[in-house]
C-alpha cells in the first residue's frame, strides 16, 4: 500500500517537473523515466507478493503505452493549441489509471479508480468545450452515468464488508492484498446485480453503452485514447477483481449468459454503428463498444471455466484492445490537425502528410483484421479455440460463444478496412490538407504505440514457446509493411516528379 502512495507522490514530481523544460529531448527522458519508474515499483510490488500476475502484466502492458501517450500530448498541443493544462491533466489521468491497476488492495482500486474518473471528466469537459465537433452534454453523460453507477457497486461492496466484519471477513478483507484473499462472502441473489452494476456500465455494453460515443469522441485525442484504451477496461478488471471477495456459486453460468448475450449485441450494435460513421472518433467509439462486446465473450468463457487459459485469454484481450485502440484514437488527433476536420469519408492519402504515423496505425489495423504476428491474432485464435473446448461440457454455451466470436472476427475487419481508407488512393472528396508535412516528433509516438501490436505478441510468444520466437520475428508484418509502404511512398513522390 505504502509503495504504491510512493510511486504515485514520485511519477506526479518527477512529471511536474518536466512543465518548464524547453527541450523537447529533455522533458521527453524524464518523461519517459517518470514512467519507468513505476514499472520498476510494479515488478517490486510483485515479488513484494503484494500484487499478483494479473495486476503485474496490465500495470507494466499499461504503463508502456502511457509513455507513448504522455509523449504525444506534448505535440498535440501544440498542434491543436489546446492549454499548458491539458498535459498536466493527461499525465495525473494516466498515472492514475496505472495506479488503480496496480492497487494492492480494493481500497486502494477504489481511491485511484476514482480520481481517474474525475479526471475523466475534467478531460472530457476540456475536449468538448475546445472542439467545434461534438456533444456540448458528454461531459455530465460521462460523470452521472459512469461515475455514478460505479461508486453505487463500490458503495455496496464496502456496505457488505462491513455487515460481514462481524465474522472476520469484512472490511479488513478490503484492505488485505488481491493476492492473499482466500475468503469468499456469500451474498444474497437479489444483491449481485447492485455489485456488478457499475463494472458492467464502465463496460459500456448493451444496453449501457449510451454514454460512450459522445463521451470519447469529444475528449482531445489522447484522452479518448486513454479513456477508450486504458480506461474503459476497468469494468472488466473490477469485475474479475470482485469475483475474489463474493461467491457467486450457482448463479456462475447465470452471469456467464448475461454477459455472452450482451457481448453479443454490442458486437452487432458497436460494428454497425462504426460502418455507418464518418467522424473517425465516432467510429473508434463505436469500434470500443464491439471490441467490449468480444471482451465479455471471453469474460463469460471464463465464469463459465476459471481456468488459467480463460484467464489469459481475458487479460490479453484487454491488451489487444488497448494495443489498438489508444494507436488509432491518437493517430485521429494528426487526422485532425492535417485536414481540420474528424470527416475522414473523403481523405485519401494521408500516408503523405504523416508516413511514420501511418506504419503504427496500419498495425493497429493489422490487430483488428487479425494478421498473424499481432496480438489480435493471438487473442483471436485462442477464444476460437477456448470455445470449441466448451462443446463437451456445454454445446449450447458453445455454439453461442464461438457465432459471437466469429461475428466480432468479421465486424472487426470491416471497420478495419473501413478505417483504412484514408491512408492511400485519390481523395473522394475535395479536402485539401492544411498540414503538408507533419513533424516526425509528433508521428513517433503513434509509430510506437503501433509497435506494440507486434511487441506484445513476441513477448507471449517468446515467453510461451522460445524457440518460436525467431519463426514469429519473421514472418511478422513489420517487414511487409514497411516494404509497402515504402513503394507507395516513393511511387507517389516519382508521380509528383512526373506531373512537374
């Protein structure tokens, strides 16, 4: 507990400081050392045994992605022009969020949890009154909905520890380390629905999905980045931490189909939506409501089976979903600044303006089509087969799984196709951009965050099966498409030479 408190006093000044250096190079190390140094405080907390496996791999997952974001937020302000605030804001939001994953303790989830979501909102806030685009409402949307229903599950939870201290496994269960619970408290039916409520609302499936859109899509691009990417995936994580304190017993498959059912809606709901937006926030919101559908799949999977491949498969579908969707909604804030507008139906070409930014956003696609070498891929092909492995037990909880796995497989490649348009070809449409070149300091970051589409992947496969390692370094897609985008880059600059 104290570590943790620690590691967010340090990260917090270790970042202030960084507000009055001038050199890009020197505010971006200590940036990136300020980060580092809760990764290094992670893996002491887990071999302090004070967090477990789960909490050991999304802290360092997110912790890697967070400096790539801090990163860009220093250049999507001057971009946009948004105020000095905003990287204040982002790097307490994002420190925050980091914080809640690796929390000891409930308490301590529920503390970070919660200045994250007032962060949120001040983000959120910040975004609509700054853009021309948008809902001016998303910001009491995000508060009372989210928030809301949140602390309600946390209120409940808290309200039953202390009824049940009486018996030794109460309130000092909260306090206790995730890794050391060994009690569960059985709770009465009627009472579940209030302590999975709010998880499942921060979850925004169907049909509590209705602040989302508006949500993301009005906060300034790295913060829809790390609201829809880092954020949103706490429902899941409360979820599978509240699974520790209460018994759900009987009502296990009960919860499963509850979340199979609306996992499988919003996947249909979620892609539907996205292929009918034009706004390229609107369709990444709309993209994270399917993706969470999918990831209910795979929570509903595990309920059903508490195995250690369930378990996994889970967490890696988080990180995937992540991996992606924080490269795309930051790559959205260049879109933006390039053309001076979120439309993306007519823009073509704009590996042109930003070719770097381009190679980390077409391996966000690559893990949303599922490519192999990607994490998506991985995660794809292990909740097939998890899902088939169900038939002997439950063929029926089988079937229905594996259609809405197999639907989230189909729509997920459409809005990746969809997305991809405005990368190359003739534009549709007249939008001449107003950024010819965009500086490469501002692209890295996004090239990173794509990376890690790849990077994760070698990691679970090379700490999985070693000698895979090289097999997957080569037939990754990195070398394709770099090789790509390379010729389409050089045969439009040979085209200009021609025309002149």
């Amino acid at each position: 507990m104290i570590e943790t408190l620690i590691t967010y006093l340090i990260t917090v000044t270790l970042l202030f400081s960084t507000y009055e250096l001038k050199p890009f190079s020197l505010k971006t190390i200590t940036k990136t050392t300020a980060y580092m140094l809760i990764g290094v405080i992670t893996l002491y907390l887990y071999i302090q045994n004070l967090i477990d496996i789960v909490s050991l791999i999304l802290g360092l997952s997110f912790t890697l992605i967070s400096i790539f974001i801090s990163l860009f937020t220093i250049k999507y302000i001057e971009l946009h022009e948004y105020p000095g605030r905003l990287e204040v804001i982002m790097d307490l939001f994002l420190v925050s969020i980091i914080t809640a994953y690796i929390s000891p303790n409930f308490l301590l989830l529920v503390i970070s949890w919660t200045i994250a979501e007032l962060l949120g909102y001040i983000l959120v806030k910040l975004g609509e009154e700054h853009s021309t685009e948008g809902s001016l409402t998303s910001s009491r949307g995000f508060i009372f909905t989210s928030t809301m229903t949140y602390e309600l599950s946390v209120f409940t939870m808290i309200t039953l520890s202390i009824i049940f201290t009486t018996l030794n496994i109460g309130i000092s269960q909260l306090i206790k380390p995730f890794s050391t619970i060994n009690t569960l408290i059985e709770v009465s039916p009627y009472l579940i629905p209030l302590l999975i409520l709010g998880f499942f609302v921060k979850t925004a499936n169907i049909p509590m999905h209705f602040w989302l859109p508006s949500a993301h899509s009005s906060a300034p691009a790295p913060a829809s980045a790390a609201l829809s990417g880092l954020m949103v995936s706490l429902g899941y994580y409360g979820l599978y931490r509240l699974l520790g304190y209460i018994d759900i017993g009987v009502y296990s498959t009960h919860l499963a189909w509850f979340f199979l059912v609306t996992g499988f809606f919003s996947i249909l709901y979620g892609g539907m939506q996205a292929r009918r937006q034009r706004d390229s926030k609107l369709i990444l919101a709309y993209s994270t409501i399917a993706t969470n559908g999918f990831i209910s799949i795979l929570f509903a999977l595990y309920l059903v089976n508490p195995s250690t491949t369930t378990m996994w498969t889970l967490i890696l579908g988080i990180i995937m979903h992540s991996a992606y969707k924080t490269t795309l909604f930051c790559e959205t804030g260049i879109v933006e600044a390039v053309y001076g507008t979120r439309y993306i139906h007519g823009i073509r070409g704009f590996i042109n303006a930003s070719p770097i930014s381009t190679i980390g956003g077409i391996l966000a696609l690559f893990t949303l089509l599922g490519v192999p070498g990607t994490i998506g891929f991985i995660v794809k092909i292990a909740s097939v087969f998890i899902s088939i492995n169900q038939y002997s037990a439950n063929p029926v909880f089988s079937i229905a799984s594996l259609i809405g796995i197999l639907l989230y497989i189909i729509t997920s490649a459409l809005i990746a196709i969809k997305y991809s348009h405005l990368y190359f070809g003739e534009p549709l449409a007249k939008l001449e951009p107003l950024i010819n070149k965009v500086d490469w300091k501002t692209q890295l970051p996004i090239a990173g965050l794509g990376a890690l589409n790849i990077v994760f992947s070698l990691v679970i496969i090379g700490v999985n099966l070693a000698e895979l390692g090289l097999i997957l370094l080569l037939v990754t897609p990195i070398s394709i498409l770099a090789l790509y985008i390379t010729y389409i880059h050089f045969k439009t600059i040979s085209k200009g030479l021609v025309h002149k």
